[in-house]
C-alpha cells in the first residue's frame, strides 16, 4: 500500500519525478517489498542502467581529476546547468550553497556540468559572476569575518572551505565543460526544451524570481550555449549513476538533498550502502590510506599528476568522512534492515501515526525522517543511530574496532562536524570503556539509548508535527 | 492553530518557491529569501539550559498552539516519563558517586530496578508512584539532591517528583505546565510565526545551546532583526552539561560576548535576559552566591536584586561593539506563564520600537 501510495505522490507532485527511482544491487531479493508489481520500475531500472556510465571516467573537472575518481572517495551530485544567464542555473548554484554544509555532512561533492568555455565557467563562478542573492549575503559576511574571525564557527561552509567568504566559496566549486556544448548533456539524457521557447510559465516564474529575490536576467549570455538546454541532476556513487532527475520544465529545481537521501527511491537504505556498490578495494590501516590519498587504481592512472593528486587531498580534508570510509568494514555498509513495514502489519496501530522506533527501524520512514532532520541541522544524530546500529551487529573483534574508531572520531570527537549532543560524563564513559575493554559489543549500547529519549526524540517529536511527515508518512498511509 | 506556522520545513512549499520567499525554509530560506521587511527574524540565543525552548514553549502556548495531534500527546508522555526516570537515574548515580547511601532498604530495591530494568511504561502502573515517591523522600537521596551541583540533574525535579500520582497512571494527560517545566534538549533548529499587527509577522526561532550546537548557529545570522539572548541566573554554582570541568556562567559570558559584539548584530536590537529568577532566589537563600565571585559583596549575598545587579554589570561590560542604547535587559522566571508573557510582551514592544526608529 505504501508503494501505490508513493507512486501517487509522485504523479501529483511532478510528472517528472517519476525516473528519480533508484537501484540498488540487482540481487537484492527484497527489492520487491518496495515496489510489488510496479511494471514501472523495470523502466525506471533499464533508465538508469541505460546511463552512460562509462563516461565517467572521461567527465574531467577543473582541477583535473575526473568524476569517476572523485566518486570513489564521496558521492559525486553532478548537476547539468542550463546556460549562466538563466534565473533558474543561478538558482541551482544558489541552493546547492544553502544546503552545503549537510552536503559535506552527508560526503557529497557538488559538481556542475556546463555548455559553455572554460574560461566562461571561470568567470561565472567567481565573485563576478555570483548570483545576487549570494552578493546580498556577502556583503553582511564580509564584516563579520573581519571582526569576528574565530568565533562560534568551525562547522560552517566557509570553514569547511577554507574559511572565506561566499565569492571564494564560488570559485572552488568543481565543474566540468561539455566539449561539444551538450555531448555530455545528450548522452545523459539532458535535453533541450521540446517546445522551441521555453515554456510560457517558466519565463513567468524567471520573472518573479528576478522580482523577488534579486537574480538577474542576463541577455549577454554565451553564444556557445543553447538556451533550450534544459537542466538534470545526478547522483553518482563509486563509478556508477545511482540516482537521477531530469525535468521536461526549466523551472523545476529538485531538493537536492531529496534527491541524495533517496527520499523518493525504492530501497538504498542511505548513503553508506550506495558506496558499498563499488568494488572499492578497501584498506584497513587508516594511515595507508591518508599516505595514499585515494583508492590504489586512481593512484595509478597514468594522467593524473601530482599537482591533481595534491588537489583531490585538498578536498577530502574538508571531508573528514571521506577520510574515514574506506577504512570500514564492509557490511557495515551494506547493512540493510531486513525488517519491512506495511500497513498489514500487525505492529501498526489503525491510526496514522508511527512511533519513533518505527520511523527508525523502517528504512523508508527512516530516509524521510533523515531528510527532515537534514532540515533542521540534527543530521547528527540520526547518522550516529545508524552508525551504532550497525556496530552493535558486527561479529568479529577486528571489524568493530575500526567502527569503534571511526564512530569516536566522527560523532564524539569535539572537532568534528558531526559530533553528537550527549553529556560529557557519558562521552568519558565510553572512551574509558574502549580504552579499557575495547571494542565490546556493548561500547555504544547507553549513548545510543539515551540518544533515543533526548536527541532523537526531539527531532522526531518536531518530524511528526511537520508538512513533510503529513506527506509522505501520515497520507501514505 | 489558527494564524501559527510551526512546521519548521515546508514540504509543499517546494512547489511555490518561485512565487513566494521561502522563508519557512530554514534550510534553503537563508540564502534563497530576499529580505521580507513585514517579516521580524527574532532568534533564541544562549548557552545550554539556559531556557531558550522553555520561553519558546510559553510563547507558542499564549498564541493557541496547543498540543493538537494525538501522536504529539503520546510522544509527551513518553518525554515527561523519560524526564521522571532520567532524573531518578542520575539521583541514584549521585548517590554512589557521593558516596552516600540510600538509607531505606526497600527503597534501594527501587533504586536497582530504576538503573537495570524500568522504562516509561512501567510507569502507567500506579505502584511506581509510591515507590518513586519513597525513594525521592529517602535522607540519601535527599542528601544527593542538595548536592546536586556536583552532578547534572535537571531543574524540573522536585516538580515532577511531587506529581508522580498524576504521571504514574494510564489516564495520564499532560499539562500545559507539565510540558513547560519537563526538559528536552533541543537539537538544531525550529521556528514559529505569528501575526504582531501592522500586517507584520513575527518569526520566533529557537536553537540547541550546548557547544556543538553552536556551530550550527552561523547558519541562522544572515536573516535577523533581534536577539533574545537568556542567559540563567541559576546557574552559578554549575557546570556544563558537555564540558563538566567547565563553570556555566564562564560559558555563558564567552558566547554572550561572541554574539552581541558579532558585527552581523551591530544594527539590530539586543535583548538579554537573565532567567530562572524563581529558582535563583531559592538557591541564594540556602547556598553562597558570593565564593563564586571574588568582586561580589559578601554582605550582600542574600539580596536577589544586589545579586542581580552585579551579574547585569559582569554581563554588559562583555559589549564591547554593540551601541549601548539598542541593548535592553530583563529578568525572566521562564516557567511562569503570566511572567514570560509579560516580560516577552515587552521584549516585543522593544523590538518593533527599534525596529520603527530604523
């Protein structure tokens, strides 16, 4: 029922959205359980196994490594900008800044693809070219950052990027030229506008956005660039295409972050299995891996220079995810509750409702509730939950001392990111226990119960009182 | 609801965003939103428990928003238990750690059970209420209690160990004051909207406090026309719940003064309250306010305003960037409704006065 219910919101909200559908490993029996009978799925199935993924490899961004490599340490969310002029490009560029810092959160590396030069692209992303609403925002930040250096900061977007102000931020954002203006575009199924113009409610709503927040509407934009070209955005993950949105609209933006937890998706539980996909032949000493930099066949490839391989170590330092991951077992990442839902269920109520323990263990509740919290900035927690959760199931001594290392260095950690909101009494509890008893299969078992009454609890009591809960779980139900 | 928007994230707006701000976005809101002037951004700041989400509480309360769906009914239930048990939990901890015993023996039994095995629905049992209720008057427990700056315990104890008979029963509803007074930390960030006249509308944001919360905080400065910054006047005898070698008040004074000297707040009208005067009063009549601060007169120690007085000063002379005269300064007892309806009645009058003269 949930799976009709799902195909229903798709239609409603976008006829588009439909190919957003995802696959996860082909021999995943359980796939069923999510889409039972939906002839649909084996098309949107052939559709992203029809993507060229072969041309990952040749996609070089501007700093030389190409985006198959940058896949294999992050995910990769290749965007495919319309052409610069347009309100509905700046717009893209806009969001995928506001929702940067849970981007790094979640290790995904943005990456805009564009028909127009290089040397274009270099223009445009800079401060000249930053779309006004981001100018806005400048102005204000430039004070603060002289006054206020040090202060409050260090999650932040301009920290995580080398502390700097928005127009710096703008010009280190990966990219790729289209050598033929719109090869890469077509090959992925970008198209351009089928209707010669575009379409009369798309220039209504590029008027309003100039109106309304300040873009421009630039006539001077590149001849290079056709300016039909409509827009897409995918979802890579260890050299493959796992998720997709194309539009047959240009004013369609998808919530990128949707679009990455795989909100509409029909199975990949969350990030850490889509990188289980690879083939990823990981390390298990974390130093090898920093001395390294990246996974042994990218070190390899004849082209890439010194100077990319200094580039590429730039960037995973401002993912202290990334760093990490490959030092993982590797059911960790393929783990996968087996456990599914549905309104047959004897656990459910008659009432709409889902208690938290159920909007944790489903994976599909889960997903939404994680994009939710992604919202309100306690992705933290809902990361570390899945985190302990797995370790609790490892069985070998070696495998949990690495989750163990990893959990502590990413949610316990005061530098971190991602460190989680529990008291510092607990916090010395379970360095004290790891240090003395080790990786016990216990080591988390109190943060992770005490999580679920405060933390998580309080997510989850603003979740089921949001839009977001209404739509996807109270009406699917 | 009426008028109240409190979804902190707006699904369908997605589906609008060209039309209108997103200013029920707090996530792509920030950047995405040009400046809606009929619109006041008046955000929550402070360090933890300091009781920013309490005063949240009160205002979303004294504009209508009550507890609506039956979920968030069972979901409070669930967090006043978890309170009751929390605070017995750290009590019995305390009483190991203090080495104090539990004089009672069937009260220690209570205690064991309370550490291995008890969980919130036990508690619909009405026999846990005599029990609890016996360990919370046991002289060990008592003992532990009085100490309780040496350990972390929330303020809404000895309020919710005096309604076990209500809590401990499967007809529990709770009360508007039961919701008010349990603790949840807050973890990121939520929001509410409410109509102020002059076709404005006020956007009242509150935030988690403790340390790696605070990191988050950067992404709500861009769009702000006032802080509230709370700050607890209970507070001077304890340490910090994420750092518990750290005092409070030290904590409270370093974010104070990266806040109200951050250049992003230089125009716009500062408020800081100092909170939990209720409890304060109690606490300075049994315990010493002037060992914790060497320039206080000790003479002067039982006098709340004296007190209060000397604190007010420690905190303005932090301002080292902000005009003095965009700055206001209050006490708040958070937990009274009829005094945060006042005291916030009169922060916003602040806030739209300044407002006006810009």
């Amino acid at each position: 029922m949930l799976g009709q219910e799902e195909t229903n919101l798709n239609q409603k909200e976008t006829s588009q959205n439909d190919d957003n559908a995802i696959i996860i490993e082909p021999n995943d029996n359980n796939a069923t359980d999510y889409h039972p009978d939906d002839i649909q799925s084996q098309i949107q199935l052939t559709g992203i196994e029809g993507l060229p993924h072969h041309l990952l490899s040749e996609m070089k961004t501007n700093i030389g490594v190409t985006v198959e490599e940058l896949s294999r340490k992050h995910i990769v969310l290749l965007i495919f900008l319309r052409y610069f002029g347009c309100v509905f490009c700046q717009k893209s560029v806009v969001q995928i800044v506001s929702c940067l810092s849970n981007l790094i959160k979640l290790n995904c590396v943005p990456v805009f693809v564009h028909q127009e030069s290089k040397e274009e692209a270099d223009e445009f992303f800079s401060e000249k070219g930053m779309p006004k609403p981001l100018i806005k925002l400048e102005k204000k930040e430039d004070k603060e950052i002289t006054v206020n250096n040090q202060a409050l900061t260090s999650e932040t977007v301009s920290v995580t990027f080398e502390k700097s102000a928005r127009s710096k931020l703008m010009k280190q954002f990966l990219r790729v030229e289209d050598p033929e203006g719109t090869y890469y575009y077509k090959q992925f199924g970008v198209v351009p506008s089928a209707t010669k113009m575009v379409t009369f409610t798309s220039t209504l709503d590029a008027f309003k956005l100039s109106l309304t927040e300040g873009y421009k509407l630039t006539p001077d934009a590149s001849k290079k660039a056709d300016r039909d070209q409509l827009a897409g955005s995918f979802i890579v993950a260890h050299g493959r295409i796992v998720n997709q949105f194309v539009t047959h609209s240009a004013s369609k933006i998808p919530d990128f972050l949707e679009l990455l937890l795989d909100v509409e998706g029909k199975g990949s539980d969350n990030l850490f299995d889509l990188l289980s996909i690879s083939d990823d032949s990981s390390t298990n000493d974390e130093e090898s891996i920093d001395k390294e930099e990246i996974v042994p066949e990218f070190v390899e490839t004849s082209q890439v220079n010194l100077v990319e391989r200094k580039n590429m170590k730039k960037l995973l330092q401002n993912y202290p995810m990334a760093r990490k991951l490959a030092s993982l077992p590797k059911e960790v990442m393929k783990m996968k509750d087996k456990r599914s839902f549905s309104c047959t269920s004897a656990q459910i109520d008659l009432s709409c409702t889902i208690s938290l323990e159920e909007s944790l263990i489903n994976p599909q509740y889960r997903k939404v509730f994680k994009l939710f919290a992604a919202k309100i900035y306690a992705i933290e927690s809902l990361l570390f939950w899945e985190h302990a959760t797995a370790y609790q199931k490892l069985k070998t001594l070696k495998k949990r001392r690495q989750l163990a290392q990893y959990i502590i260095d990413t949610y316990l950690n005061s530098d971190s990111m991602l460190e989680i909101n529990i008291s510092s009494a607990m916090k010395k509890r379970v360095l004290s226990t790891f240090e003395k008893e080790g990786a016990i299969p216990e080591l988390f078992d109190d943060v992770k119960v005490s999580m679920e009454g405060d933390a998580i609890k309080d997510s989850f009591l603003r979740f089921v009182e949001s839009e977001l809960y209404d739509q996807r779980i109270r009406k699917a139900k | 609801m009426g008028n109240i928007v409190v979804s902190p994230h707006d699904k369908e707006g997605q589906h609008h965003m060209m039309a209108t701000p997103t200013s029920n976005n707090p996530n792509g809101g920030s950047a995405a939103t040009a400046k809606n002037k009929s619109e006041i951004t008046v955000l929550l700041l402070g360090a933890g428990e300091s009781g920013k989400s309490t005063l949240f509480k009160q205002v979303q309360f004294f504009h209508g928003v009550g507890i609506t769906h039956d979920q968030e009914r069972i979901e409070l239930i669930e967090i006043v238990r978890l309170n009751v048990l929390e605070n017995a939990k750290n009590l019995v901890a305390a009483t190991q750690h203090l080495n104090i015993p539990i004089e009672q023996p069937e009260n220690r039994e209570t205690a064991k059970l309370i550490i291995n095995s008890l969980n919130t629905n036990d508690l619909e049992d009405p026999s846990w209420s005599k029990r609890l209720y016996s360990l919370w008057k046991d002289a060990g427990i008592q003992k532990a209690y009085e100490n309780r700056e040496k350990f972390q315990l929330y303020d809404s104890t000895e309020y919710l160990f005096e309604n076990l008979d209500r809590i401990c029963s499967d007809k529990y509803v709770p009360t508007v004051v039961d919701v008010i007074r349990t603790r949840t930390k807050t973890i990121g960030i939520t929001d509410m909207k409410f109509d102020v006249g002059d076709g404005k509308q006020l956007r009242l944001v509150d935030v988690g406090g403790q340390r790696n919360e605070r990191r988050k905080w950067i992404h709500f400065f861009n769009t702000v026309d006032a802080v509230v910054f709370l700050t607890s006047l209970s507070e001077f005898d304890l340490n910090l719940y994420e750092d518990n070698g750290y005092w409070r008040v030290k904590e409270s004074l370093r974010v104070f003064n990266e806040v109200v000297n951050n250049a992003l707040f230089y125009k716009v009208p500062f408020v800081l309250l100092f909170n939990k005067r209720d409890l304060f009063e109690k606490k300075i009549a049994t315990k010493s306010f002037s060992k914790y601060f060497s320039g206080f007169n000790e003479a002067e120690e039982k006098n709340p305003v004296a007190c209060i007085e000397y604190m007010t000063k420690l905190f303005l002379n932090e301002i080292t960037e902000h005009p003095l005269d965009t700055v206001s300064v209050k006490t708040l007892s958070a937990i009274d409704h009829d005094n945060s309806k006042q005291v916030f009645e009169e922060v916003k009058q602040f806030i739209m006065t300044q407002q006006h003269r810009e």
